[in-house]
C-alpha cells in the first residue's frame, strides 16, 4: 500500500436513537478525507445522519478458530436470563 | 478432512456465508479474488464509454442523470475493491495487475459508444446484462461480495430505467432517430449477451464457482433470463433484435438464439477489441497524472494528523 493510503472502516446511525452499524470500508490519507469518501461511498441515497470512521488497524477481533472458548462462558449461566426465576401467577409488573 | 475443511463445507452446504476470518481454501480464496476485482475493474473502466458522453448529453436533466450513473459505478468499483481487499490483496496491487494486464474487465467495455443512442443500448442492455448476473451474487457465498450486491443491486435499478427511457425517446422519435436506436441495439446485443461468458460446458472456472456457491446460477442459464426479458422490451420498442433466429420457443418456454460469434468475443478478451488500449491508457494517464495528489495528500494528513477531524 503506498505510504498515507489507509483503509478505513465505514459506520453509519441511519436515524436518531439507532445503533451505528458497519457499511464497509474506504481508502483516505486524513481522517476528513476519509470522512468525505465515506459520505460519497456509502450515503448517496440519503443512508444516514451520522457517520464514524475507524482506521481499519484499530479495530481488534476475537480469531474465529477461538470464538468458541470465548463465547461459551455466557451459555452455562441461565440465571442471567429473566425466565430462569419462577414467579407465582398473580404478581404482576414483574 | 481436517476440521477446518469440514467446517468450511458445512458453511457452503448450509447455505451460511463465509466470512473474511473463517478458513477458506486457497483455490476459494483466490478464485473470489480473480472474480471479484475483474467485476471492480469492469464498474471502473465502464466509466470511460459513458463519461465521453457527459459534455455532449442533449439536455440538463440527461446529463444530471448520467452522471450520478457514473458517480455509482465508480462508487460500486470501490465497494467492490473493499470486498476484494476482506481476502488480503491491496488495492494498489489490483490496479497493478490491471496496468500489467494480469486482470481482466468485462470485454463490453471495450467497445465504443459512438452517439447518444449507444448511451441508451448501454444502460438498457448492458447494465441489463450486469444486473441480472448481479441479482444472482446477491446469494453468493463469500459474506461481503453477497452484502456488495444486494447494495449494488438497490442502487443500480434506475441505470437500465435510464437507458430504456433514452432508447424510448429514440425509438418513438423521428425516423433518423429510431434508426441510430435500431442501430445502437444491433451492435449492442450480442456483445451484451456474451457478458455472461463462454458457454456452460466451455467455461473454465465455472464448475468450481458453483460447487463453491460463489456462482449461483450458470453461465448459460443466466443469459437466457436475459434474452427472455429483454425481448418483449425490445418489441415494445417497436425495435427488431438482430437475430433472425430469435424466436419464441413453445416448447423450451424461452427465446432461441443463433450460435454466438465466440471468435470475436476471444478476440476481445485478448486485448484485440476496438477500444482495449485506449481504455487501459486512459486508465494508467489518469493514475500516474494524478500521482501529485496522492504525495499532497500524504503531506496534509501528517499537518493534520493531531487535528480533531
């Protein structure tokens, strides 16, 4: 890659009070190019409000092959769930 | 098999999507790569034939109209590159390939358009052609290439609306007019409908492709999706597709076609085409002409690199 060409990840709030969801990616020098590509790229009809980019080399993931050991912890424990705790019939706005 | 094989295979056999970090096979891996930049390659260098029309549209409304086309397929070009680059190849390198002639384009850009009427055949018939073979990636199996498509496909239905309404116009215009759109769909169809590629049995990555799911739909299938929906639209027209073989088949329930002329078409993916070294000259000027605003850029982001945006 030449030198200053960075790859930038592209997120776009479609409207007030959503979630920022990822759209894909850009190629810029400076952060206010790469936000003007992300514009031109990716809300040309109107997508979003709100825009973030990312340098592509901050964003860390979990290595799939590992994915498993990570996630799994969350599956044992049911208790954190609403439905694990018995309420008798008659208790209302619980 | 190894695990990561069969976890690779349940994914293509239960119709999930791959993704950037899953194991995949080198031959799947490079086989998208070859795929998928020839496709970003053909949404670039298909600027060229339409952005010669800019300056000369007919009025204020077609030449706004054209060129947010344009602006799209450059855009498309560049979704098309980010996906490439989810498998590890840059797009410097990609570009590369294209200026040594290592990459491919779509042969049909290697034609001219030679008057407005070819600006119509074009969105009609080949971003017709693009878009059926696109509405069949939108399932492909490779995660970012199907998410591509599906956006791709959303922002591209008005560009064969804009051509059909060209060919309209022309169609139902003055007698010199009808001829130059009669004109433009001669030269037009067939190098549209040889955009699908070689015949099913001919078709040297074909069979892997669909093995992979990375091709949804052969070769030959998707090019008769084409014929049967282009050729009402063309009588519509009041225009004649200039195949006197194209009739409707009662018995198949789809249009006949003549045998395709397969010498021209090799002939132009191997670089003897009218236009194949005008469009990748073009190409190589407006990148290395341009080479000064990449070192400027380079200059600005380090003044501005402890800026806030």
């Amino acid at each position: 890659m030449e030198s200053g060409d960075k790859v930038w990840e592209v997120f776009i709030q479609k409207k007030s009070g959503l979630p920022f969801k990822h759209a894909g990616s850009v190629h810029a020098y400076d952060k206010k190019m790469a936000i003007q590509n992300a514009r031109d790229s990716y809300t040309r009809r109107g997508e979003g409000r709100a825009l973030w980019v990312v340098p592509a080399e901050a964003i860390i993931s979990v290595p799939l092959d590992e994915a498993d050991a990570y996630f799994n912890p969350s599956e044992d424990k049911i208790y954190r769930h609403p439905t694990f705790y018995d309420i008798p019939d008659g208790v209302e706005n619980l | 098999m190894d695990k990561y094989q069969a976890a690779f295979d349940a994914i293509i056999e239960k119709d999930d999507r791959v993704e950037p970090r899953d194991w995949m096979p080198d031959d799947y891996r490079n086989n998208l790569i070859r795929q998928i930049s020839q496709h970003a390659h053909s949404e670039v260098i298909g600027m060229q034939p339409e952005g010669n029309w800019l300056l000369r549209a007919p009025s204020l409304r077609s030449k706004q109209v054209l060129l947010a086309k344009i602006q799209d397929e450059g855009g498309h070009g560049l979704y098309l590159y980010s996906v490439a680059e989810t498998l590890g190849v840059s797009r410097e390198e990609m570009i590369d390939q294209l200026h040594e002639g290592k990459a491919k384009y779509s042969s049909i850009f290697n034609y001219p358009a030679l008057n407005w009427a070819d600006i119509g055949a074009i969105g009609w018939l080949v971003d017709g052609a693009a878009i059926v073979n696109q509405v069949s990636l939108q399932r492909t199996s490779y995660g970012p290439y199907s998410r591509g498509m599906i956006r791709i496909c959303k922002e591209e239905s008005f560009h064969q609306r804009q051509g059909y309404e060209i060919m309209l116009h022309m169609a139902k215009g003055t007698p010199e007019q009808k001829e130059m759109a009669q004109d433009a769909l001669n030269r037009f169809w067939f190098p549209s409908l040889m955009m699908f590629g070689p015949h099913d049995a001919d078709s040297a990555h074909s069979s892997k492709a669909m093995q992979w799911k990375i091709k949804r739909e052969s070769n030959d299938t998707l090019r008769q999706k084409f014929i049967d929906k282009t050729v009402p639209q063309a009588e519509f027209l009041g225009l004649t597709v200039p195949d006197p073989n194209c009739k409707w088949n009662e018995e198949t329930g789809h249009y006949d076609h003549s045998p395709f002329d397969w010498d021209e078409f090799w002939a132009v993916v191997n670089g003897n085409g009218p236009c194949n070294k005008e469009r990748l000259d073009h190409h190589k000027k407006a990148h290395n002409d341009n080479a000064w605003v990449r070192e400027a850029a380079v200059a600005y982001a380090k003044k501005t690199e402890s800026t806030l945006v």
